[in-house]
C-alpha cells in the first residue's frame, strides 16, 4: 500500500494516545507514510493525504460546531473515515434511542433537552426506574468528562447538575446505574469492517460521590477479556441497526444489568480508543482493514 495518511488527533491528546504508535508501525510496515496530524492544525493540506484517518480529537465535545465543520472540510478534500455522516451521528448519543427504537438492548435513556425544566422529567425518570443510583451525562461528551453518579438522596445535586448542563445549551442524558458494573466492569468489542476484532473489560469509571471529570479522559484500568456469547449477539444486533453499513472501525462498549443481560452503554465510532496493547495483531488487522479501505476507493 503506497498512501499518504494522516492519524487525526487533538492538540491536547498528545502523547496520551497510545494507539498510534503501534498503528503508525503497522501501516508502514505495509508501505504507507502516516503522519500524526491536529484536526485544527490551519496550516495542513488536507488534500495531500490519501486518508484522513480520525484517532483521537477528543477534545471535540466541547467544540462540536466547530469540529463538524472541519469534519465537512476533511471529506470534501479527502476520504474522512469514519465518513462525515457516520460522525455527526455517532457524535450525539440521542442515536442511543435510534438503536433502542430498532430493538438494541440499551441501557435505558432519557434525554432533557435546552428548554426543558428538569425536574419532572427527572421525577418521571426515576418513577419509571426503581435504580439506587442515577447517572446524569451530556449527550455530546466523550471520556466521562462532565458525567456524575447520583443517589435517590441526592436528587437536589443531580438537579444543580443537570441544569448546569442545560444552561450550557446541551442535552442532558439519564441512565439507571446499572451496579454490576462495580464487580465486572464493562466489556468493550472492537470491530473492523462488521469483524469482530478483539475486547477489553473497562474497570468502572464513575466512584460514588466523586465529581464529574474535567479533565480529557477519566483513567480507565482496562485488561484484556473474551467476550461471551450473548455479548457478541449484542453486538452483532447494534451492527445491524445502524442506518448505514459497518464502518470502517467500531467499538462497542457493553455492561450487564440486574439480570446480567448485556446492554449497550455507548457505541463509539468517531474517535475510540482501539487498545492495541491488549490484544496482539489487533494493530496489524486495523492497518490492513484500512489498506483495503484504500485499495476499493482506487478501484
């Protein structure tokens, strides 16, 4: 493969993601250049690139507008994978009812939207899901930032929380805490063109009491895990209820409920961790998913 292309990651991201190195290696060992590149970065040619491959902007969230109208400069100068409808779904977890509406097993969610008084719909929330605790989200946030578990008891906190939220002109997302996540963490599938891959088991995140991270990413302990059986049904069903074919790249990321059926958390599609350094060859696959990616855009 003879191809120039460019890893997209965020100025802040710098040295955190540790996928590139390894993915860098493996593309060249299949002969093509890839060049590390800011999303925002002024001065780079888009069009000079074979591929604009997106990795880690994960500081998106914050400057969506602005990050979707690069994404829409990406592609119109070169091939964006994942392409630029995939990302403007992907980046708005109200596709988390598109997949439910479909018969995906989600987490159950809830959206309050800018406008929106927050306390009935919090009230009808919690009449409707006899959880312990609650988790309030954006629904355009990635690596937990601004995301916080809440107690019954701690309904006033959830609420200054929320509207919070809503006072910065974003949709709020709620979700029953499911507790079994405590004890067996969540199990993240990563796919490549509809293939399964390899996953990880990702230790909980979200500590009782704890504020919401401000920081980029909140740590994760992550190890390597076989899924199970029902996990890659799950998967399979969230493949085929997307309103387009398997991308190029996906990771979907699962936890298990009172029953221990697995459900969907979040579907990442736009700029997940692949987490190479827990499953050999993982790298050297998605470097040949994407040379084939490639090589049918040139045929």
């Amino acid at each position: 493969m003879s191809a120039a292309i460019a890893l997209v990651t965020a100025r802040a991201a710098r040295g955190l993601d540790e996928d590139l190195p390894p993915l860098k290696l493996a593309l060249h060992s299949l002969g093509a250049e890839a060049q590390v590149v800011d999303w925002d970065d002024t001065q780079v040619d888009w069009a000079s690139f074979d591929l604009a491959l997106l990795r880690s902007t994960w500081d998106y969230a914050e400057r969506l507008p602005e990050f979707l109208a690069w994404v829409e400069r990406a592609a119109n100068a070169t091939t964006l994978l994942n392409p630029a409808p995939v990302v403007r779904w992907n980046t708005d977890k109200h596709y988390l009812a598109q997949l439910a509406h479909a018969g995906v097993p989600t987490v159950p969610s809830t959206f309050i939207e800018p406008g929106d008084s927050a306390a009935p719909v919090l009230d009808r929330f919690l009449a409707q899901h006899p959880c312990a605790e609650f988790v309030v989200k954006p629904s355009v946030g990635a690596g937990s930032r601004d995301t916080r578990r809440h107690t019954r008891a701690g309904i006033a906190s959830a609420l200054e929380h929320a509207q919070r939220l809503l006072d910065e002109r974003r949709s709020v997302l709620l979700q029953p805490y499911l507790e079994r996540v405590d004890e067996e963490g969540e199990t993240a599938l990563i796919y490549f063109t509809g293939r399964f891959s390899h996953a990880v088991c990702k230790g909980p995140l979200l500590a009782p009491g704890a504020q919401a991270t401000r920081a980029l990413f909140a740590a994760e302990h992550i190890v390597a895990r076989p899924p199970g059986a029902d996990e890659l049904r799950v998967a399979e069903q969230v493949l085929a209820g997307l309103p387009f074919k398997a991308p190029l790249y996906a990771r979907i990321d699962l936890i298990r409920d009172a029953e221990r059926a697995p459900r969907l958390l979040e579907l990442e599609l736009a700029e997940p961790s692949l987490f190479f350094a827990h499953a050999p060859g993982s790298a050297e696959r998605f470097a040949a998913a994407v040379s084939a990616a490639i090589q049918g855009r040139r045929a």
